[in-house]
C-alpha cells in the first residue's frame, strides 16, 4: 500500500463527500486506503459514508474523543507506506498525493512534509509552516508584532510569513490539517500525544519527529483548500481557550516549563477573551462609552449655561469633581443597561428616552443626601433635557447611516458567477435564483474555453471562459462565484481562487449530489421547504403600530405643508408627474388604504400577514418584477424597521426626483 490516508470527521457531511471526490480524482495512479474515525457526529454523516462510500474503512466511535486520540485510533490499522494525516473540511488537487510521494521519494532525509494550504478566498493558510513557540515566538505573536511586521525576521518567527511561500524548504512545523510522513517516524515516536485534545498535537508531533533525527519540509509544489474550524464549529467548544492552552501544554513538556512563556500564554487567553466579548457586542460597547462622553459633556455645558444666566458661581469644588464627572454617568449607565439597552446590538430610542427618565428621577434624589457633589436643580433639569436631545441625536444618527442599512446587507447585493455551462451547473443556477430566503443576481456564466463566449444556455449568458474570470469578476463586481467540481479539475478551481484573492469573494462549490453549495461560512441548502418563517418583523403587532404611527405622522405633516400646492399645480397643468402621483396618494396612506413603503400589493401568505400595499417599496427602489419582486417584498417583510422605511423612502423619492428632472 503506497499511502494511508487518514479522516477524523465530526458533523461536517458535505465537506468531507466533497474532500473524498477530490481524493478519488488525486490517487487513480496510486494505491491508497481511506480510514475515516468518526467522533459521534450526529449529521449522518455514519450511514451516508455507509451508503455511499463502502471502499472506506469506517470506524464509529460512541464519543468525540478529540483530534489525537482518534488519529491514533487511525493510525493502527494504517498499513501504507506513507501516512497522511488530513482535516474532512479539505479539498486536495489532482496532482496533491504524487508529488508529496515523489518529493518523499527525492529527499529520504524528510520524515514528515506538508504543503501549501489556501484559504477559501485564496490566500494563504499562515499555519501550513510555522516555527515552535518559544518565549520570543509567542511573545510577537500574542502582542500582534508578527502581524505589524509581517517581512520581518525579528518579529514574524512565528508564522514565517517573511518567507516565499512559493519555495520549498525546511520548517520546525507543518498543519495538522494536512500532514504527511513516513511510516518509519510513526514507529519510531509513535501516535499523537492524547493529551492535545485538539489544537498542538501537530506540533508536539513535528517537535518529536526532529528530535528523532527526520527533517520536516513546508511543500509548495502542490496545494490544497482548507476551509478551517467547520468541526469547531458544530462543537461548542471554546476555541481560543483549547488552542492557548494547548500551547501552554506544548512548553511544559518540551520547553522546561519556562515560566515566562507560560504567562504570555495565559495572558493570551485573557485578552483574547476580551476581545472576543468587546467584539461580539461592539456596538453595545461603543452605546456606552458614546453615552458616558455625552453625559459627561451635558453636565459641562449645563453648569456653564446655569453660571453665565445666574451671574455667580456655582461649580463644584475642586475635590468633587472626579466624583460628579463619573458617578453620575455610572449611574445613567447602568440604568440603561438594566432597560436593556445595551442587551442587543442595537440602539433603542424608545427604551433610550424611558432610561433618561428614570436616570433624572434617580440623580435628582440622590442630590439630596449628598450636598457637596450635588448639582443645583437647575444643572440637573439642563443635564437630562441636553440628554434627551444629544442620546437621541447620536442613536439616529447611527441608525440612518451604519446600521440596519439596505447597503449593508449582503442578501440585497449577491452578484454570483457559475464556473461551468452543463446542465447540472445550469439546474443549480436555476435552483438558486428561485430561492425565496436570499436574494441572488446571477450575472452569467464562465466557460473553460473562448468557444461558448457570447451564447446563451437556458436563460443564462456565457460572459467569460477561465483564462478571464479575473477581469469578469472585476468589471462584472461579482461577489460571489460558484464552482462545478464535475466541469472543472481541482487544480483547476485552486488555481482561480489563488489568483482572486485580493477580490473578496465569497467562493462557493457545487456538492456531488448538486443538492448543496459549500461555502467559505456555511452550507446552503438549495431546495426551499415549503415551511413559512412566522417570526416576519412586519407581523408583529408593536412593529405594525410603530409604522401605523409614522404613516399617520408623516402624512399628517405631508398634507398640512406640500399637498396643497402639489394638488394646485395639478390642477392647473392638467399633468402629473411620478412625483405628483406619489404625493396625491398620500391622503389614501392617512386613511390606512395605503403605507408610505411596503409590497407592490396586500401580502399575505399561509394567512401570515406581510404587509400592506406600499406607496413604494424594495420593488420600486430596485426596478424589479415578477419573482424577483416577490423575494424583495418577503425579504422587506422578514426585515421591516422604522429605519429601513425612511431609507426606502428617501430613496424613492430621489429616484422620483431623478425622473421629474
């Protein structure tokens, strides 16, 4: 037996189906067996190996039992020459197995190799090669050094990201995601170390594999796609927590426990925790430090009005002013944390203005117990009344501009290429326009040759071949480019994906059974169920009351100050312009037979309420028909908020405006 190929797999189904295609167009010229140790998915991922795959050597255990210990359970029954070691959320190019044998076969002082490894965006994976974690290592790396000096010696040690990663050469390690050697190092230092339950057993096996005399070798003749963490992912586990510590195992057991180096580690931990939480809730964390600046400037700004119109003094004394600059906002804080403002990450004016009130209630009494950092009623009232306007203002403010956008939303802005014209490219295609939960522009279609360039296949234009999908991808802004495995060579695929890198796209690649797409997030599942999600924003009955309210409002202020003059004009002219229209509408928005934004017609659907018909719309903004404007108009109904409908309607009527001039 030439190579031993062995898979841990948990819960990722669809990938590995994809990783053991790819492996059956790699190894047709090399004698080869498949172990695959599966850690209790519960996906199926048992009976579809079973049904599917029956050439594979299938062994099920009861419990995950991490990474090390089920290799090694792998390992044992192993009979090759060679032995890989590969992650199922992989895909490796034709040529991957030949020519990591052969250079085997050219350098028997290797012992163990690895090669290049891309991202799913096609740049490349920093841990294909990588030096140990020694206190200076660890140090540029935990502190981001290595990342503000990439080229530098000195500091990139780490990652050795100042190296050609289109040359080969010796390493300290390689990626667990793929990892070959000979069986010579398995017998001569044996299986992983159990005790990495995931995340370092790659390196403590490099580590003791040159201590036993093998080098071990970064590849970069070959290259493979790893799509990273997706096992993680359905796990629960604490990532960053598992891969600090397993760093802090790795120096225990072979850098003498360095105590300084420990520290780093467990500080890396600290932070990244941190950062992890500020990261999750940014927005949130943003709110509060916004809310404690403008509490802070209200207080100064009242203090100087109530001096200057009293004409005396009244500040505080110089020992209180800490104090009054900080308890006072600490409270308002912490008051609107507990109405839950700082729950989501989302700015609630509602619940914004009922946390000023309590917040002035609160302050006011406390002045009463506590003279010397007491404001004056006057400063109070100032205060909260400058509050109301200046906690307000920001929250709008960010609302209309950075969040809840209609330009922020991806599902709005796919514009996706197919790599590939046969009929099953062209079915997926299809199937994935008609999807009702996203919104997919499908641009058209790439061939491998100039030869179709310029037809049409099934509705779909052929714009590119594979020699130009770069300039398509650039002129066409596409986003989002779908792969044929059953067209394209897989060398051929990692080749596209090296090349757009720099692009920021989303690839995709169609899965054997042309029921799925793999993507660099998730797994879309292309055949919609004919369940309707009942949890619609517009559904809601406060949701629907809040815009009852703003129709009535707007249309009040619409009629009393433009409609008038607009009708006069009308009359007069005897023409109409699409603006003019709009606006003669508007009486029909007051009297509840209409809304200033919402469906082209009355919604419902399985009697789920979605929404009333709208003076305009996602569909007028978009210029869409048929069933593209019935996606928008689900998509609007799942996602309504106030703050989308004034950004729909400013934007219609700039576009009504544009047409009238």
């Amino acid at each position: 037996m030439d190579l031993s190929i062995i898979i841990v797999n948990y819960n990722v189904k669809e990938f590995l189906q994809n990783l053991l295609h790819s492996i059956s167009k790699s190894s047709k010229q090399i004698k080869r067996e498949i172990i695959i140790v599966d850690n209790a998915s519960n996906d199926g991922s048992i009976e579809f190996i079973t049904n599917n795959f029956p050439e594979v050597n299938l062994i099920a255990n009861n419990d995950n039992l991490g990474f090390s210990k089920a290799n090694n359970i792998g390992l044992k029954k192993a009979t090759g020459k060679y032995i890989l070691l590969i992650n199922p959320d992989t895909l490796v190019s034709e040529d991957t197995f030949e020519k990591m044998i052969g250079f085997f076969e050219e350098n028997p002082e290797v012992g163990l190799a690895g090669c290049k490894i891309l991202n799913p965006d096609g740049t490349l994976q920093l841990a294909c090669r990588r030096s140990f974690p020694g206190p200076w290592t660890s140090f540029c790396k935990v502190t981001g050094l290595s990342n503000l000096f990439p080229e530098s010696k000195l500091f990139a040690r780490y990652n050795l990201t100042y190296l050609d990663p289109d040359r080969t050469y010796e390493v300290d390690a390689v990626s667990g995601s793929f990892m070959m050697f000979r069986r010579d190092v398995y017998e001569r230092i044996g299986g992983l170390d159990e005790k990495f339950f995931m995340y370092g057993e790659d390196l403590d096996f490099c580590y003791r594999s040159q201590k036993s005399g093998f080098k071990v070798f970064y590849v970069h003749s070959t290259q493979i796609i790893h799509y990273k963490g997706e096992s993680t992912k359905k796990s629960g586990l604490d990532e960053t927590k598992i891969f600090y510590n397993a760093m802090n195992l790795f120096v225990k057991k072979h850098l003498s426990g360095s105590f300084l180096l420990g520290l780093i580690l467990q500080s890396a931990i600290i932070f990244r925790k941190l950062f992890a939480f500020l990261g999750k809730r940014r927005l949130a964390s943003i709110a509060l430090v916004l809310d404690f600046i403008f509490y802070d400037l209200s207080i100064l700004c009242s203090e100087k009005i109530y001096i200057h119109f009293k004409n005396s003094w009244a500040g505080f004394p110089p020992f209180s002013l800490i104090i009054v600059y900080t308890v006072p906002a600490i409270i308002h804080i912490l008051i609107t944390g507990l109405t839950g403002n700082y729950k989501r990450n989302e700015f609630t004016i509602l619940k914004n203005f009922g946390a000023i009130i309590i917040s002035f209630f609160f302050v006011a009494s406390l002045s009463f117990f506590f003279k010397d950092f007491a404001y004056s009623r006057g400063v109070i009232v100032l205060t909260y009344l400058t509050l109301f306007f200046s906690l307000t203002f920001w929250r709008i403010f960010s609302k209309l501009f950075f969040t809840k956008g209609l330009n922020n939303n991806e599902s709005l802005q796919r514009r996706t290429l197919f790599v590939g014209i046969d009929s099953h490219t062209v079915d997926i295609a299809h199937k994935l326009k008609q999807k009702h939960t996203d919104l997919h522009n499908v641009i058209g279609l790439i061939s491998a040759t100039n030869k179709e360039v310029g037809e049409e296949i099934s509705g779909f234009k052929v714009i590119g071949n594979t020699e130009n999908i770069n300039k398509v991808i650039k002129d066409k802004k596409i986003n989002e480019v779908i792969f044929s495995s059953l067209q394209l060579s897989y060398n051929q695929i990692m080749t596209i994906v090296s090349q757009s890198q720099n692009y920021n796209i989303d690839f995709k690649l169609i899965g054997n059974n042309l029921d799925f797409l793999i993507g660099k997030t998730s797994v879309s599942i292309l055949d919609d169920t004919p369940l309707i999600e009942i949890n619609y924003n517009i559904s809601s009955p406060i949701i629907k009351l809040i815009k009852r309210i703003f129709d009535i409002f707007l249309s009040l202020s619409v009629l009393f100050f433009i409609y008038p003059s607009i009708y006069l004009t009308v009359l007069i002219s005897k023409k109409q312009s699409e603006f003019q229209k709009f606006i003669l509408k508007i009486p029909g928005v007051f009297l509840g037979e209409f809304s200033f934004v919402g469906p082209r017609e009355n919604m419902n659907l399985n009697e789920l309420y979605l929404g009333k018909k709208g003076l305009t719309g996602l569909w007028y903004v978009e210029g869409s028909e048929g069933k593209d404007s019935e996606k928008l108009n689900i998509y609007y109904a799942k996602n309504q908020n106030i703050w989308m409908d004034i950004e729909i309607l400013s934007k219609a009527l700039v576009k009504m405006w544009g047409t009238q001039i």
